[in-house]
C-alpha cells in the first residue's frame, strides 16, 4: 500500500524598522510625532520606576523583585496598541507594561510589597503570573469566551523565552489554532532563562515557527525597537479582531540586569555579551531618531526625568503608609464571589492568628482583623 507524498512549506516573517544606530531600515508604523515623543515618555518613565524599585528593594522595603531594565520596548510596545477592554496576562518582568497600560504604580508597588490589594481595581489586568508559563492557556480561555460572546476584544499574554520551554505554552496554542482564537502570545525572548541560554532550551532556530505547528502564524521582531514592537502588535490585534485567528510574536530583546534581585548574572554571562546588546538597547536607539528627526533634546529628557522621580517618590510613600490590610483581602479578590473552601481557609487563618496571641482581647482582634 502506498501513501500520497505532500510537500510542506512554511516560514516565519520577520519585522525590523529601526536599527540600532537610530536609522530607519523597514516601514515606520504610522505614529504622529506626540505618538512617538509618547512612546520615549513612557519607555524612559518606567526605566526610572525600575531603577528606584531596585534600590528600595536593597533597602528591605520591598520584596523580592524582577527588573526589566533593557526591555522597555517591549513593556510599552506591547500595550499601547491594546484597548482598554482588551485582556491582558502578564509575566513577573512586567511591571513596567502594567504602568504603561494605565494601572497606578502606588498598586504595582503594592504587589511587590506582598499586599493583596495591589491589583484590586485593575481593570482587565490579571495578576501578575509568578509560576513560569502558566497563563498562557489563561489567555486562550479569555479569548475563547470572547469568541462565544461575539466580542471583538483581544487576549494578550507575555512571557519569556523560558516559558516556550513549558508544557502549557504549548497547549494554548494548540487551543487557539483549533478554535481561530483572538489571541496573541508576545514572547519576550531576552536570550537567557535565569542562568539557561536561549540555545540550550531549544534546537529549533526560532520560537516563533513552533507556532507552525499548531497551525496558527509565527512572527520575529525587533524587540529592542519600539516601531517593530508597536508594527508587529498592531498586524496581529487587527487579525485577531477580524476573525483570523492568533499569533505568536517572538520580540528579539535582552534584560540588561540581573534575572531577579535574588541573582547574580555575572556567574554565567558574558560581559562582552551585555556590552554587545547594550550598544542595541531600546531607550538610546529611540533618542538617536529623535534627535536626528528634531524630536528631542536634553530639557525634554530631564523634565521627563523629574516628573518621573516625583511620581515615584510619591508611590512608594503611598505605598508603605497605606493602612494594613485585612485577612479577608487576601481571600475575596480570588473569585466574584468567596468558595465554599476559601471561606473555610479564611476562619482557619483566622483562628491560627487567635491562637498565637496570648496578650489582651484588643490585642486579638487587632491581629485577627489585620495582616501584620
């Protein structure tokens, strides 16, 4: 018996706008010069976000923490072509996307802090994904529901190139490729899972032709450009609006820092490898266009610089003198409303906290109605 042979071609496209001396190389999305003085704001706003959160961290004022200094691109490319009542799934490096995105950094700050009240009201944001790649079939579902809504909002997830490596990642594409899904997997490839470089996790020469299998499009971009970034979101939200199914972008990009304040990226990297992509990062490359185009200049830099320092300032004082949080807030933001076995939990924690205090009633309902 013989079978018929079929020949299969596939290839991933790529996206590239801007090189790294500034230089325009492909087509320019089209942004207004307030768009593109807008995109440099933010970019330059987080990284100063970043750095303070760094530095308070040091201090033991904030929990352990995950900097995202040389992604900025990314961070805010992703985002600013999201609406509003777009879905959006983040990983632990995107605190920055979450300010870019509308959420205060007073809450931001707050999650890091450990308080539950950090994403409270943020509106069509999840929490923050701790666990390495475990939300992307989250987005899947989300965009699955807008499906059978009939709603043309979109489900973004973004994750490292570590979480590719993860069981779940691949069932969420294989679950958007059935189902045509209105969903995009924007993979922040910044070459390194913690201590693992990027070819030890996969022999394929690419993340994103792994979504050729699920039958949906893989796309690389430029992710340490802003243009590539904003040109690649923008291509796939509006396919996935149009009903034609998902996307995975790989964003070329690289974390300058430390895979987390709890590492030390000088035991397994090169330096003559972070000075190369230095030379490539998403923040200076913006500059050079701007100046060249008449876009920018040093006041227009400081004054960014400024507000910045004052707004962040300001959250972390709101942030560390916000009244303590109550045990119910750690239960009552999980579900619409409290199951049967979180109430459960909640009166047993509650007990435990009686249990441990041996001093004055006042003292036991102050324990039992806060979280120290």
């Amino acid at each position: 018996m013989s079978s018929e042979q079929k020949e299969f071609n596939f290839s991933v496209n790529t996206i590239s706008v801007m090189d790294e001396n500034g230089k325009i190389v492909g087509e320019l999305p089209k942004l207004t010069n307030d768009e593109i003085k807008e995109l440099y704001k933010k970019m330059l706003t987080i990284r100063v976000y970043d750095e303070k959160t760094m530095k308070i961290q040091r201090q033991g004022r904030v929990g352990p923490y995950i900097s995202y200094t040389g992604q900025e691109a990314c961070q805010v490319g992703i985002v600013f072509t999201m609406r509003k009542d777009d879905w959006f799934f983040p990983t632990y490096r995107d605190s920055g996307a979450l300010y870019a995105r509308g959420m205060p950094l007073k809450d931001v700050l707050l999650y890091w802090m450990g308080d539950a009240r950090g994403f409270k009201n943020s509106e069509n944001n999840f929490p923050i994904c701790i666990p390495v790649g475990t939300h992307p079939p989250h987005a899947a579902g989300a965009a699955f529901a807008a499906k059978i809504k009939g709603k043309d909002y979109v489900s973004v997830a973004t994750f490292g190139d570590g979480a590719t490596s993860r069981g779940d990642f691949y069932e969420a594409m294989n679950f958007a490729g059935v189902f045509k899904l209105p969903v995009i997997f924007a993979v922040q490839n910044n070459q390194w899972a913690i201590s693992v470089p990027r070819n030890k996790q996969t022999a394929s020469q690419t993340i994103a032709q792994k979504a050729i299998a699920a039958g949906i499009e893989g796309i690389v971009a430029d992710g340490n450009d802003i243009f590539s970034v904003v040109k690649a979101m923008r291509y796939a939200i509006e396919k996935a609006r149009s009903g034609k199914g998902a996307t995975v972008i790989e964003f070329m990009t690289y974390r300058l820092g430390d895979h987390s304040s709890a590492d030390d990226q000088k035991k397994y990297r090169d330096p003559v490898e972070v000075e190369m992509w230095k030379k490539k990062e998403p923040i200076e490359r913006l500059k050079k266009f701007m100046l060249a185009k008449g876009l920018w200049n040093e006041k227009f830099e400081q004054d960014i610089i400024a507000e910045a320092t004052q707004t962040a300032e300001k959250a972390v004082a709101d942030a560390e003198n916000i009244p303590s949080q109550k045990l119910d807030e750690l239960f009552e933001n999980i579900f619409s409303e409290m199951t049967p076995n979180l109430k459960e939990e909640l009166e047993e924690l509650k007990e435990s906290y009686k249990d441990r205090s041996t001093e004055s009633t006042n003292k036991v309902e102050k324990i039992e109605g806060s979280f120290p």
